[in-house]
C-alpha cells in the first residue's frame, strides 16, 4: 500500500498559473507563482471580487477527536473533488499544517489516500512562507517591547506583567517558560517570559480574521502587550509596531492557490490553533473562494464542540459568512473508541461499542443542527475493515437521529468514492439554513462561557476562582464584554477530562486563565490542561522523516 506522500509524489500535478485561468477565470496577471505549482492570490485581485454573487459555504466537522482517526481534511479534500465530479464548480479552503505537529505527532495534514492537496511536501514544510511571517512579525513586537523598556520605559511597563511572548513553529517544550535579559545590563532587564507555538500567536488569530491590509494594521495595533503597575493596558501602537508588523505579513496576506490530487483548486491560508484560536483558515481566502466558485468546502478543527462553534460564534459574527450546510466526519473505529474499545482493538467487529459510541455523534448532530441552525449529514470515512454489520447500525441510526449517513470511500478512490456525499450536500444547500449563534453579543462575557458550557458541552454549569472572576468583571467594565469568547479546552472530550469519552453531562467548566486577544478581537477562557507550547512525542514524527541523495522527502506522512 502506497503512503500518503507516496500517491502525492506519484501525481500528475498542473502548472498552478494555467490551472487557475481554465478553472476559476484568474487572470495570470493576479498571481504571484510561488514555484509552478503554488501562487498567491493578489490582494487587489480579492478586492475587485466583491461585487460578485457568492456560492453556497459548507462547513466541515467532526466529532470528538481520537487517536484512531477521523479524517476531517481528508473528506474536506474528496467532497471538494466529489462535487467537481458532478458537474458544480467547486474550490476547497484549508488551513496550512503547523510544522510543530507535522514532526511531532500528526506527520503531515494535508488529506490523505487519493484526497490531498498537493504539493503535499511544501505545504507541510515551509510552504510560502507564511508561519515565518507571521512568527517575524509577533517576535518584532517581543522585541520591541524588551527595548522599550532597555532605553528607559517610558510608556510604565510593569515587566511581571507582560503578557506579550516570543513564538517559534515547532515542538519545543523547553521554551514554555524561561528567563530572558541575562548577562549584563547590556543585555536588557531580566524578567520570566515564555514562547508558544506560532498557530497560538495572537497575530496568527488576527492574520485570519483581518479583511484587508487595513484591517490587519488595525487589529495588530490593538494587541495589548502588557500594563503598567496602575495596570493599565498598553497597546503595540503605543510602540509604534503595528505598521512594521503589518510590512512584514504583506505579502503573506495574499491568499495560497494549490490544487487537489485531481487538480481541482484549493485555498490553503492562515492555520490558527483550533483551542487558543478559532481553528478556522483565513477570511480573506474564504470569500475570494465563494466569488470563484458556485460551492466552497472548508473545515473547522477539532470537532464540532470547538471548530464548529467557534467557526459560527467568531469566524461567521465577525466576517458576515453564513454557512448553507455542514457535514459531520465520523469513522466506525473512532466512534467505538469513544464506546470504550481501545485503539489496538478498534479493527474488530464490536456492534456493542459501536451503539454506545454513537451517543458523542448523537450530541454533536444535536449542536450543530439545533445549536448552530444548519442541516447536516453525517460522512462516514471509510475505512478496509468496516464490516457490514457496522455500517448497517451506523445507517439504521440515521432514522433514529433524523439526518443521512452516507459510507464515502475517498481515501482509496478519490472524489468517485465521495459522489453520493456530494449529492446529499447539494441538496441540504437547496433546503433553508437557519445559522444561529450560541449567544448574544450583548451578553456577559460570563454568561457567553455559560452558554457554550451548557448548551454545547453539556455542562452543568461554570466555574472559577475570584481572581479569575475578577478579571473576567475587570475586562467587561474595559469595553471588552461584546467580544465572542474562545474557550480553549481539550478536544477529546465534551469535558475538560480528555480521558471522558462518548458523551459525559452535568461535568463543570472551571476556567483557570483568562487571555485577552484585543487584536483579535475575542477572550480567551483557559480550561483544564490546554497547552500553547506542545512538546514532542516519545517518538516524534520527525524521526522517520528524511531527504533522499536526490532530494525527494520521503517519511513525511
């Protein structure tokens, strides 16, 4: 059997200039090739797009995330290529993989089997360099900050209450707290600092929210990089950083134009971190794909609980996007596992574990059709040792839960095993979409976490220390109370429990750190043990990774 950069090495890729005339009309003359198979997408090209009708948005989710896999991009990639297929003029948005994960644990993300975008090896490794731009562009202001207060503070920096931290796109877990500034008064002052991993860099988050150059220099000039000892906030335009920030991240502004294994285009752009963030890919490229094509397929990480919601209470509150449809990504392994199986166990027949697993689909199917307002089906990502059996309770379920299950067998056929999927969703977009939010933007941002907690998550209720309550009142007396909130959690579970699988209830939501992304416009609401710096596996991805005599990559996924 062929590995994922296997079939994507094999590929009959088009020259990416050509390949965009003949499928979206793009004139040459308003991309920048990146190489023959990549471009950029101009900024004033998008602008001119606005006048023109957009298509039909489908959101991509899943449900609760396992170790056995559920292949969200995957069918992101099929469906996409599916509805080429059948005759609707059709364009992918993605987000770009993070090369942290990529040699940590994932290995690659860029789809896999026979649905991929391509170049899969550049899109996981430095690709347009983007991740470099954005983490110039954050550690500019790091340092920026360090100066200021080297030649004199002017502006009152309290150094124990900066909240500004240097980024790297890697694993590195080394780097979550260190002490920066050692060495001599030359050196600048010593005070504790940290990095996280570029996807959870706030200017990552404004990066793929911002809709235009002017709107990024606005939101970058927002950013509040720490206080002063009467703690008030001081903002990056207070050091004059937003516009040198904002030169950096030009040209990575620009949309990235790649295509599918069966050369069908995609926008790959922008990857926040799916907790600390809102998971989604960029704005910009979201809109241009609706002007281009008549369908766009993008995804949400995570599952429905997190990408979905904070696709619908941040991306589509803050962009005007309205989603017409969502397809839910399930496979028969990952809902067994959520049934109690173990991974190594999970090829087995087990139609016990299976019905009990069926209850984490049954919750998310629950938000994102009376939650979220979107009619749904729910894609089952096939895989060789589904029985038969298995796939007839998954089916017979469906009467039970109201919507359609369709078996799409992409990985191992491409868009042809993903043409049934691609005819249900065409016909729920005829149907109406009523996309609703969770919560009001005139509520508390106290009760916008209850609302999430309660009627997503299934929780009983919220909780947290006075000192967190504290700041949470303090940040809604600043002006800050109409923001979205971004709850930032485990993934694997509805609870801050990772270890809670299926469907748990009446569990607490406790925040333990609130971070405020002025920039980017939302607050974030730290709960359980979510990391913004992960660290490497006991044996990490990047090990089996090479780089033939020839130059060929090979290891990678």
């Amino acid at each position: 059997m062929l590995s994922n950069i296997e079939i994507a090495q094999a590929a009959i890729k088009q020259p990416i200039i050509p390949l965009a005339l003949e499928r979206a009309q793009i004139p040459e003359d308003c991309l920048e090739p990146y190489g023959r198979y990549k471009a950029k997408l101009s900024l004033d090209y998008v602008a001119s797009l606005a006048n023109r009708p957009n298509g039909k948005l489908i959101l991509v989710t899943a449900i609760s995330p396992t170790p056995a896999g559920e292949g969200k991009t995957t069918t992101t990639v099929g469906l996409g290529d599916a509805l080429n297929r059948i005759g609707k003029r059709a364009i992918i948005c993605l987000r770009e993989p993070s090369i942290g994960p990529a040699f940590g644990m994932k290995g690659g993300a860029a789809g896999g089997g026979f649905a991929q975008v391509v170049p899969m090896e550049d899109i996981n490794l430095h690709f347009t360099g983007d991740f470099n731009a954005i983490a110039l562009a954050n550690n500019l202001l790091a340092a920026l900050i360090d100066n200021h207060i080297h030649q004199g503070n002017e502006l009152g920096f309290d150094v124990t209450r900066i909240t500004w931290k240097r980024v790297v796109d890697m694993n590195d877990r080394a780097l979550r707290e260190i002490v920066v500034g050692l060495g001599g008064p030359g050196n600048g002052q010593p005070r504790q600092d940290g990095f996280d991993i570029v996807v959870a860099s706030e200017v990552m988050a404004i990066f793929c929210l911002a809709t235009s150059l002017a709107d990024l220099k606005r939101r970058l000039g927002r950013i509040v990089v720490g206080y002063t000892a009467q703690k008030q906030p001081i903002l990056a335009s207070a050091l004059k950083a937003h516009g040198a920030m904002a030169a950096l991240l030009r040209d990575a502004l620009a949309p990235n134009l790649v295509q599918t294994l069966e050369n069908n285009l995609a926008f790959v752009h922008g990857g926040p971190f799916a907790n600390i963030a809102h998971g989604c890919n960029s704005v910009l490229a979201t809109q241009a794909a609706l002007k281009l094509a008549d369908y766009v397929v993008t995804e949400a990480g995570f599952g429905a609980d997190l990408g979905a919601e904070k696709f619908i209470d941040i991306k589509c509150r803050k962009s005007g996007l309205r989603p017409q449809a969502a397809v839910i990504v399930a496979t028969v392994r990952a809902l067994k596992y959520h049934g109690g199986v173990e991974v190594k166990d999970a090829g087995t027949e087990n139609l016990d574990a299976l019905q009990k697993g069926l209850v984490n689909l049954e919750r998310h199917l629950h938000n994102v059709r009376e939650q979220y307002g979107l009619p749904c089906v729910v894609a089952i990502n096939h895989r060789t040792e589904d029985t038969p059996a298995e796939i007839e309770l998954l089916k017979a379920s469906a009467s039970k839960f109201g919507v359609q299950v369709v078996v799409a067998r992409h990985w191992a056929e491409g868009g042809k095993g993903a043409l049934e999927l691609a005819q249900a969703v065409v016909a729920l977009c005829e149907s109406p979409s009523h996309m609703r939010f969770v919560y009001d933007e005139a509520q508390t941002l106290w009760d916008k976490v209850g609302a999430v907690a309660r009627k997503v998550y299934g929780a009983s209720g919220v909780t947290a220390d006075a000192k967190i309550q504290a700041r949470i009142a303090e940040l809604q007396a600043q002006g800050y109370g109409h923001f979205p909130v971004c709850i930032a959690k485990t993934q694997y579970s509805f609870s801050t429990d990772p270890k809670l699988r299926g469907a748990p209830s009446q569990h607490v939501l406790n925040i333990r750190e609130v971070r405020l992304a002025a920039g980017a416009e939302f607050v974030v609401m730290v709960c359980g043990d979510v990391m913004t710096m992960p660290g490497l596996p006991k044996v990490p991805a990047a090990t089996a990774i090479d780089v033939t005599d020839d130059g060929r990559i090979i290891g990678l996924f």
